[in-house]
C-alpha cells in the first residue's frame, strides 16, 4: 500500500511537470511568432479541433484577437484568426430610452462546453462528432449574430457550421440562443424577429452530416415548450492545467466585429526575449509545485526506511 501511494506521488508530479513545460513551450512558441502583434496572451489552452499537424491550441490575446495554433515539437502553425466579444457587450437596445440596457442574465446559461473567461466565446463537442467546435456571438450595427465554427476535414479548413441573427427582447430574459433537444434531435433554438412574416419566433436548428452545416428544421413558435438538454459537460480536465489566471477585463469596451479568418503557412519561428511585464497573468509555476512534491517523497522515503529500520 506505502509504495502505491509513492507511486501516485510521483506520477502526480510528474503530470504536472510535464504539463507545465509544455505549456511553456506553446506560449513562447507563439510569442516568436506573433512578434509583438494583438498585445499579450491572456489565455491558452489546448483544444481539439482535429487538425492535422500538431496539438491544436486556442489562444486569446489582449488586443481583441483569438488564435488557432497547431504546435508540433518547434513547429507553429497559425491556422484561423479571428475576434471576440466580452458577455458585457451583448447588450439589449431599450427603443424608449434609445439605450443600452445591461443583460440580467446569464445569455450562455444554456450552452455547454468551455468557457473562455469572461468572453462571448465557448468550445466544445456540439455537434457529437468528438471533435471540439468554437462558438462566438458577434455584433454587426444593431443586430446580434451567433457562429460555430470547426475544422472540416474534406475541405482542410476551419470551416463556419452555423450562422444565425438572434434578437434579445428583455433585459431579464429568456436567452436567445440555447442548445436543447426536441422530438429526441440535439440542436440549437434561437429568438430572432422574422422580417418576413413580421413576428418573433423561436426556430429550431440540428447538425446535418450530409452538408456538414446546422440546418434549419422547424419553427416552435413563440410560446413553444422544450425540455432543456446539455449536450457535453464542461471538460476542463482534459485541458492543461497551467492556465493563467484571466483577468476580469480583457480589453477596452469598445464593440467591434469578427475579424475575417485567415490561414496563415508560414511557421517560421525567429527567437524573441521572455517579456516579464505580465503580473495579472503569472501563477506559481509547475516546476515549483513539482520541486515541492519531490520533497514531500524524499520525506515519505526516508521515513519508510527509518520505520524498517526499527
């Protein structure tokens, strides 16, 4: 039994070791070959995408800018850019006051997956293919957008799977964008306001594998009743665990649009100094945590030989 729990001591900080040099790694990795662009790395986190080439990394920066890597020993790939909003800047236009109102509740309550700390961004296995897909609001003038994008194998690129307005008609609610299932389908339903027929419905949407896209199924209606599912639980457990700390403010407050995406294939990667002006982002590093738990089983082993030796 003592030397089991010597064991799981030892892989214990082992992993976390392990996790933290390659954490390391990835973050100066693409600190080379930003050179300086989009400000500083505010978070980074391993994701899976199922691109080719390398582990897939998600990274957000400081300038209003997230970033798909693939990262293979030294080499770096930037694969899709693109912007992000923070949940503040979704907000509901009141037409008596001709102002913005802040939301009173939580408008990704009933998306699953992964939060990005305070942002308008959440990844996950929606769509139940194993892979993780990104899903982002966005504002385009006064209206409201929601996107999911993925990596689609047959056309080797990160590929957009859903796009649809939606319209927040209450400070205090519902949320206009929910995952849910309806007649035994996964899906997504979203509130938007029909031009067409000149009203507000609730309109339901499912994954279809043969066009690789959400497709629309069916309107709800208004007042339709569902029963809420969660697709995937949060899986933060399968991420490395040597994410930094988020700020609660990652940028200015000014709203602005999703940067058009890009595929960039040059990995060239020129050697740049550490930049140690980042206070808000450092934690206690691993190999800290890994130098103290040698100790603790340098302790654990010199008592089991004392013990024997009585």
């Amino acid at each position: 039994m003592k030397k089991v729990f010597l064991v799981i001591i030892f892989l214990v900080c082992f992993k976390n070791l392990l996790f933290s040099d390659e954490y390391d790694k990835a973050k100066e990795l693409i600190r080379a070959e930003i050179l300086g662009r989009y400000g500083e790395i505010l978070y980074l986190s391993k994701i899976n995408l199922g691109i080719p080439g390398g582990e897939n990394w998600i990274c957000v920066m400081s300038e209003r800018v997230m970033i798909i890597y693939t990262i293979n020993n030294e080499t770096i790939n930037r694969i899709w850019v693109s912007g992000y909003l923070e949940i503040s800047q979704i907000m509901y236009r009141d037409s008596n006051s001709r102002s913005n109102v802040d939301l009173m509740f939580d408008i990704l309550h009933n998306i699953p997956g992964t939060r990005i700390g305070n942002l308008a961004v959440v990844f996950g296995n929606f769509n139940g293919n194993g892979r993780d897909e990104i899903l982002l609001f966005s504002i385009g003038g006064s209206e409201h957008m929601c996107y999911i994008y993925g990596y689609d194998n047959y056309k080797e690129e990160i590929a957009e799977y859903f796009y649809c307005r939606f319209n927040i008609t209450s400070p205090n609610g519902p949320s206009p964008v929910e995952f849910i299932n309806y007649r035994e389908m996964d899906g997504i339903r979203v509130y938007f306001f029909d031009f067409l027929k000149n009203k507000y419905n609730w309109i339901f949407f499912a994954w279809d594998e043969g066009s690789r896209k959400y497709k629309e199924i069916t309107e709800l209606g208004e007042n339709a009743e569902y029963s809420s599912f969660t697709l995937i639980r949060p899986e933060d457990s399968r991420h490395i665990g040597n994410e930094p700390v988020f700020p609660s403010v990652l940028a200015s407050d000014e709203a602005e649009d999703v940067v058009e995406a890009e595929i960039v294939v040059d990995s060239s990667v020129p050697e740049i100094s550490e930049n140690d002006d980042e206070p808000n982002n450092r934690r206690t590093p691993f190999w800290v945590w890994a130098a103290i738990g040698g100790g603790l089983l340098l302790i654990v082993f010199v008592m089991v030989i004392i013990k024997r030796k009585k």
